[in-house]
C-alpha cells in the first residue's frame, strides 16, 4: 500500500507540471472542447460518505478496489480532496446539495475519459498512437474494458479486466470463437499479441510482421543451412523455402492466427 500511496503523489504532483501541455494535446487532436475534470466549478470535495445514501451498493463494492486506497493531498482547486469517487469524478458537493441526478454537476467518466488521463498519462498517449481503440473519437470508452468500481473483485487484475478474452469477446467474435485447432497462444490472451490500447504497429500488434510469431516458435539452424520452425524446414537448401514467400501470416500460410476450423497449421 505504502508503495501505491507514493505513486500517486507523484502522478498528482506531475499533473500540475503537465496540465498544460495535456490541454494542448486535446485541443490539437479533439474536435470538441474538454475541461480538464474533476474540477467542477463552484463544488468542493465532500468525501465517500456523502455517496453512501444514495449509492450504497457501488460505495461497499468500491472499498475493496485498488482506487479506493488512493490518499491524495490536493493543491489549489484541489484543496480538500481525500481521493474515494471523486478522484474520478470531481467534487461531490453541488451534486450532493442538487439531491444527485443525472449530469448534475457529477462528472461520468465513460463520456469524459480526460478524467481517467488525469492519472493514467500515460494511456492517453497509448489512444494516440497510429493504430488505437476508436475512444478519442467517442466510440468506446474505458469502461468497454475496465469495471471502475470492481464487481468482479475476486480477479487477479484487481478487478480490472477479469478475463480478457472475454472482455474482447463482446465485440470480436470472429476471433473469440472456439476452434477445432486452437492456437495455443490466444488461450494465454490477446494481450500477448495486441497492444490493446494503441499501438504504432497496424492491428494494434506488440511486435510487427514476423517478428510477433518468432517470440514464441525459435527458429533454428538445421544442417546444410536450412532453418527450421516447430519441427519444419522454413528455409535453406530444399523444397520448404516458406521464409522467402513473405510473413508468417501475410503471405498466404498460416492466415488463421486466432485458430482453425480446417487446418491444425492455422490455415483457413
Ligand atoms: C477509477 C475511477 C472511478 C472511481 C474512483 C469511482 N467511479 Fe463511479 N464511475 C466511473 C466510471 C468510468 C463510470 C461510468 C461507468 C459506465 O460505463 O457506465 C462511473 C459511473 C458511476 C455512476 C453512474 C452509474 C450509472 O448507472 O450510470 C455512479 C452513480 C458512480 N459512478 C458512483 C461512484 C461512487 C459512489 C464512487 C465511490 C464509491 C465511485 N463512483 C468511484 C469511474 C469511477
Ligand atoms: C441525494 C442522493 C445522492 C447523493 C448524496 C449522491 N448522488 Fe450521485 N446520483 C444520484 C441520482 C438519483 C443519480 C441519477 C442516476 C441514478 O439514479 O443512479 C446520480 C447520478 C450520479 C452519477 C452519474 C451521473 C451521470 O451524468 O451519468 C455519478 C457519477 C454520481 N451520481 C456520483 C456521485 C458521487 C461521487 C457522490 C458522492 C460525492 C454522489 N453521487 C452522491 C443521487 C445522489
Ligand atoms: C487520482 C488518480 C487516478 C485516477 C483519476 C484514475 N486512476 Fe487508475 N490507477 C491509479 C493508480 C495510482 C493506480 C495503481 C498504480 C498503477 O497501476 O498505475 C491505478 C490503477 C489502475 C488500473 C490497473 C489496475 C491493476 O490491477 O493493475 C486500471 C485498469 C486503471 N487504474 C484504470 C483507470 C480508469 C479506467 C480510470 C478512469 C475511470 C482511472 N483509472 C482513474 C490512479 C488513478
Ligand atoms: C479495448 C479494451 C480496453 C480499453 C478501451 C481500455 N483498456 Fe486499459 N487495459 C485493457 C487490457 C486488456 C489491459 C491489460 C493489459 C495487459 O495485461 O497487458 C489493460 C490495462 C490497463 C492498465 C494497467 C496496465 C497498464 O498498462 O498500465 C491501466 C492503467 C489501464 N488499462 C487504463 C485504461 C484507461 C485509463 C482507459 C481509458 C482511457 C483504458 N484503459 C481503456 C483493455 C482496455
Ligand atoms: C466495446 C467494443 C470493443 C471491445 C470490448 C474491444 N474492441 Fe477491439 N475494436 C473495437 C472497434 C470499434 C475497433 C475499430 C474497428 C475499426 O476501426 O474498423 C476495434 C479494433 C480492434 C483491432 C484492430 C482491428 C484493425 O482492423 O485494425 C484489434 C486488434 C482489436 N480491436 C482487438 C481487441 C482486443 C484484444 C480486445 C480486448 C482487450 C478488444 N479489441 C476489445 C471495439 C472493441
Ligand atoms: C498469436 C498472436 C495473436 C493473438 C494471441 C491474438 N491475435 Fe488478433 N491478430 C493477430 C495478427 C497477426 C493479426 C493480423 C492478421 C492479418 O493481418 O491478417 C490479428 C488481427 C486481429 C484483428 C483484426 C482482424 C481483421 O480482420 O483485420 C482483431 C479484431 C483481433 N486480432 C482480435 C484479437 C482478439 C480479440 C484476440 C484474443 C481472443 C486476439 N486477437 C489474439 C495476432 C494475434
Ligand atoms: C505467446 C506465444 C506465441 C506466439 C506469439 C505465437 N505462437 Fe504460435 N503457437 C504457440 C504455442 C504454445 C503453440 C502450440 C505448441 C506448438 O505447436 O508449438 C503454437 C502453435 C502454432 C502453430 C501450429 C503448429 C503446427 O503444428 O503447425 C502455428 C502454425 C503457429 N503457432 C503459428 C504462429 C504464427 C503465425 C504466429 C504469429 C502471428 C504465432 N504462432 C505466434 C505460441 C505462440
């Protein structure tokens, strides 16, 4: 815990240094106007106990997430801020006085992920790469992927993104389907190969063209300089110059990388 609490102070101390330039980015990049949340002007921070009568059930579900044990000391408009709910979404007090509602001086972070950037600077950037989760652009946001007040709180991830295949299912299904021959490397997730955030590489890839398969399949010198790929000459003297054809999965080979219904060498 001591190690999360210094993290923060110092993520919150780098925001003042960073405010500007991030407004700046989003006004580069974003065609419409984003108020840096939580600040919600006119309203001061009034602590988790306040959110309780009304929303009891995310308040007890909440307690036991890693963003619950964030203690900061805030600065300027920050004064009085103690973290809880409103380190995402702003000081309570009007919303409070208002009886709550919706877009009553609360901040909804799934239409304002600047809130989330706030602390996580470092996805904001991952969102701009070339190749990027549409979230900038409105059509998603962290939520599709991130359960913020931790329902599922019995996950490793501290509850964020329990099962991550499962959490790609819900839009992908081509690629979550069972198949007959499974690749071995998407049950590990879709993370081992996908950046799924952004990536500067196309389809959000970790590593680009061959290089992502050779990770995990060695290739290896055979005698009379052929190289071999899981048991299988790939190149050198003979008939298997399959290297010199191109990509593993881009020139016509194994095109089935998320598994196969016809063939066990992943091919459609
Ligand atoms: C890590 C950031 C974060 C923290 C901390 C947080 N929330 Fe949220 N909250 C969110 C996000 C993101 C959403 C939007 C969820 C969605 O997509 O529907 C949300 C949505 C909500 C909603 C609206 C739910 C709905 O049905 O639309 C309420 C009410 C709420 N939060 C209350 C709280 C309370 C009370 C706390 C403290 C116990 C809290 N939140 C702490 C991120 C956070
Ligand atoms: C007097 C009751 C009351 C209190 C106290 C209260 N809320 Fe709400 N809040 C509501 C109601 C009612 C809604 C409308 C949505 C709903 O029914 O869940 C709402 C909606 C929200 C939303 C969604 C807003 C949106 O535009 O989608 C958030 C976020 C939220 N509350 C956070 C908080 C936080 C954080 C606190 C504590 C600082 C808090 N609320 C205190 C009653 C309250
Ligand atoms: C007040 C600062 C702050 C805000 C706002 C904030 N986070 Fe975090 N978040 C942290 C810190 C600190 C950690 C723990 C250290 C780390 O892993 O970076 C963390 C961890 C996480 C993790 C990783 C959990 C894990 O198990 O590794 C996810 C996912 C996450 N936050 C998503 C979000 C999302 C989505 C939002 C907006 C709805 C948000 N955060 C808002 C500070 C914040
Ligand atoms: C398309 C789904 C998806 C969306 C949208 C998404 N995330 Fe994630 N996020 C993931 C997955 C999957 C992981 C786990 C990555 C891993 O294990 O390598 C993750 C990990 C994280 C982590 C912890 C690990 C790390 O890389 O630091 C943070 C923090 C985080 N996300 C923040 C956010 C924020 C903030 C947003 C919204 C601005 C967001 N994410 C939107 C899928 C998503
Ligand atoms: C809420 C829906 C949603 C979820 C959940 C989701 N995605 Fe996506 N994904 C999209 C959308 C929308 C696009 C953009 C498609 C486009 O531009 O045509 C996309 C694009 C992609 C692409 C790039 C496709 C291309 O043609 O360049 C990959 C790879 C991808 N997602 C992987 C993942 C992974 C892995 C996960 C789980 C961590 C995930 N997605 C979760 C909606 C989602
Ligand atoms: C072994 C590495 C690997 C794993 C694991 C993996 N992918 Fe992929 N994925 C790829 C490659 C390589 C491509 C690009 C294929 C191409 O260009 O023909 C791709 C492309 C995609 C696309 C774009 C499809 C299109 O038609 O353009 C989506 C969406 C996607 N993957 C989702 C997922 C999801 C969801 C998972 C987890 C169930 C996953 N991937 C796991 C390697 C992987
Ligand atoms: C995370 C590690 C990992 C990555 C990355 C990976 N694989 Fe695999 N792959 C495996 C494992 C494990 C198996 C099953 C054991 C085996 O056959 O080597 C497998 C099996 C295969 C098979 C079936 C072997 C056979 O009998 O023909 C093919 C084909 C294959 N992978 C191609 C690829 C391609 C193409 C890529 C790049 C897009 C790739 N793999 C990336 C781990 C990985």
């Amino acid at each position: 815990m001591k190690q999360l609490k210094s993290t923060t102070s110092l993520t919150i101390t780098a925001i003042g240094v960073l405010a500007t330039a991030v407004l700046v980015i989003s006004c580069a990049t974003v065609k419409r106007v984003v108020a840096p949340p939580p600040i919600i002007p006119g309203a001061k921070f009034v602590g988790m106990d306040q959110c309780t009568a009304c929303h009891e059930s995310i308040v007890k579900n909440f307690k036991l997430t890693q963003h619950s044990q964030l203690e900061i000391s805030g600065e300027g408009d920050r004064v009085g801020f103690a973290g809880g709910c409103e380190s995402c979404h702003g000081p309570g007090s009007l919303h409070v006085d208002a009886g709550g509602g919706r877009g009553k001086f609360i901040v909804n972070p799934k239409k304002e992920p600047e809130s989330c950037f706030q602390c996580h600077l470092d996805k904001k950037a991952e969102f701009h790469l070339q190749y990027h989760h549409p979230l900038i652009e409105g059509k998603m946001s962290c939520t599709s992927c991130h359960d913020p007040h931790g329902a599922n709180i019995n996950t490793p991830k501290g509850a964020f993104v329990a099962r991550v295949n499962a959490q790609c299912a819900q839009c992908h299904r081509e690629q979550t389907k069972p198949h007959v021959f499974e690749h071995e490397a998407v049950r590990e997730g879709c993370v081992t190969c996908h950046q799924v955030h952004g990536s500067i590489n196309p389809k959000m890839l970790t590593e680009r063209d061959n290089n992502l398969c050779l990770k995990c399949h060695a290739q290896v010198a055979g005698l009379s300089g052929q190289v071999f790929i899981g048991q299988m000459p790939h190149a050198g003297f003979g008939p298997s110059q399959f290297l010199q054809r191109g990509g593993c999965y881009s020139a016509g080979c194994h095109t089935a990388v998320h598994g196969s219904d016809l063939n066990s060498h992943l091919r459609y």
